[in-house]
C-alpha cells in the first residue's frame, strides 16, 4: 500500500476504430471520447490492423507500416507538427506484443474528455479495420479500488503463471462471455502479464472485467497488443518477412501496469472473441493463455 495516495489507479484501455482508409486518404479530427465515470491517464498507445487473409503477406499485417498519424489531448495540443509514420512513432512492433509505445510524460485528462486524432494511409492498398489504443490509468478517489497489496506479508510475494485451462476447442468464429479466474486459495495474486496465441488463429479480442464485471476497457483489445505473441519468441510480422522486436517477445512480456491484483477466494472475469472465418485453414482449437505475476501471502 502507497502511504499519503491522493487517487486509486486503475488500469484502462480506450480502443478507438479507425475509419476505412483509401489509398493516400488522409481522415482528421476524429474524436475519442473518454468515459464519464473518473479522469483518466494517457501513458501509452498501440496500433493494430487485421492480418492479411490471402496472398504473399497472408497473416501479417501488412499496410499498418504505412500509416501516419498524429494526436492531441482535449485542448487541442498536438504533440506532432504533422502525421508521423508509424514505424517512428511507435516503434517497429507498432506498440504491440504487450508493450504499447510510452507517452512521457503521461498525458492526464479530465472525465468525458477528446482525443484528437489525425490518421492517413500511405500505402497502395485500402486499409480497413485499424484499431488505435490508447493505454493508460483511470484515477479514482482513494478507496474506490478496494483490493491491494496488505499492509503485512507473511512471505516474500512468489513468481507465478496461471495458465487458464477452459479455452479448448475456440471455435472459427466465437465468442465467450465472462469466463472465471480464480487464484488459488492459499494466495492472493497480482496479474502483471499474459502470454496468448499459437499458428492458426489471427483476430482474437480480450475483454478483462474485474470482480463485478466491470471491463478494463471501453471495447475488446487485440491479444496481439495486450498480451506477449508466444509463437513468435524473438520475431515480429512486418509485410513479408519479419524482424526482431525492440524490447518484447515471449521472453519479456509487457506489464499491465498498475497490477490488476486478485484476492484469495475472489474472481476476474474476461470474454474472448475470434473472427477467423475469413481465413484459409482456420479451424477449431485450443486457445493457449497464460496469466503471469505473482502470489501474494497476507501476514
């Protein structure tokens, strides 16, 4: 517990869907608008597209690498003179793999508020589908988190992967709602990361939802952008051929930060969806999903 804490943080995603975008289109001034409830925290953002269904860059996601695109919070204060590619503005794994590009210093924003976005496609091809993610923090009033670290440890916190074993047999296309998980009951457990995927599934979406099924965030989230690609430890999907990711993998997944921590006897809850239809030789299978973090003992 952070002694002296004016707010409660509570991580947050805002998924905001991209207009189709011909070729060499340029779409400005469009609008996320933030929730009601507390102000919220920019410290990060991703991009993703859908993977190619055919052709030579068939699963890849090929055409993000000539998207451009700049942003301001709801004042209007660009921090970009013009459209930026985005290879340069978030890296060359596009924020994904579970590590959404830092914005430093973060960005705080009051209740209800807009960000502003300009976005252009510069490649050859119509880009549909494109999602913009901005990751961040609401901040609520001390208490209104009601789960933390205790204030005493009868042990050292203890390094620990969940793997989430009721995901078997996820069908081409499919959805499922409120799936549970719960820690052991000798713990409590602090959530920091995840590990998802295997070859074969290309559009899978992760809502995570806290004890009362309040969702982390106002839409689902690509797995390719909140969790690490486990299929692919040390390479990234760029047009035809790959490269090597700068900072993530399956060796160093991203962190959902702050924790989303869990009490013994307590529950998360997240839905799953896969749009898959489209996609030569998709079939039915196993999803794998891994929660890591550690176990928390009370004193």
């Amino acid at each position: 517990m952070t002694p002296n804490r004016q707010f409660d943080e509570r991580h947050q995603d805002y998924v905001f869907a991209c207009p189709d975008l011909a070729s060499g289109q340029l779409a400005a001034a469009l609008q996320l608008q933030l929730d009601a409830d507390w102000p919220f925290e920019l410290r990060s953002i991703a991009a993703w597209l859908p993977p190619v269904a055919t052709g030579p860059t068939a699963g890849t996601q090929d055409g993000l690498q000539f998207i451009s695109m700049r942003w301001a919070g709801p004042v209007q204060d660009y921090r970009q003179q013009g459209v930026v590619p985005l290879p340069l503005l978030l890296g060359p794994y596009f924020g994904q793999l579970g590590n959404p590009k830092p914005v430093y210093p973060s960005y705080p924003m009051p209740r209800q508020a807009l960000i502003q976005i300009d976005v252009q496609n510069n490649g050859p091809n119509k880009v549909s589908g494109m999602l913009l993610i901005f990751r961040g923090v609401k901040k609520g009033p001390v208490g209104s988190m009601p789960y933390s670290y205790p204030q005493k440890m009868a042990r050292p916190p203890l390094p620990f992967l969940y793997p989430i074993p009721n995901l078997t047999s996820l069908g081409v296309s499919e959805t499922r709602t409120n799936v549970p998980f719960a820690p052991e009951n000798d713990s409590d457990f602090a959530f920091r990361f995840g590990q998802a995927g295997a070859l074969g599934f290309y559009q899978v979406f992760i809502t995570l939802k806290d004890e009362s099924w309040k969702p982390y965030s106002n839409a689902p989230v690509p797995a390719d952008v909140f969790f690490g690609r486990s299929f692919f430890p040390a390479v990234f999907p760029c047009g035809a051929s790959f490269i090597a990711p700068v900072g993530p993998g399956a060796s160093q997944p991203g962190l959902a930060v702050p924790e989303l921590y869990i009490p013994q006897n307590h529950k998360m809850w997240f839905d799953i969806t896969r749009n898959d239809s489209g996609y030569a030789g998709a079939v039915s299978q196993d999803y794998p999903l891994t929660f890591g973090g550690c176990k928390v003992y009370p004193g």
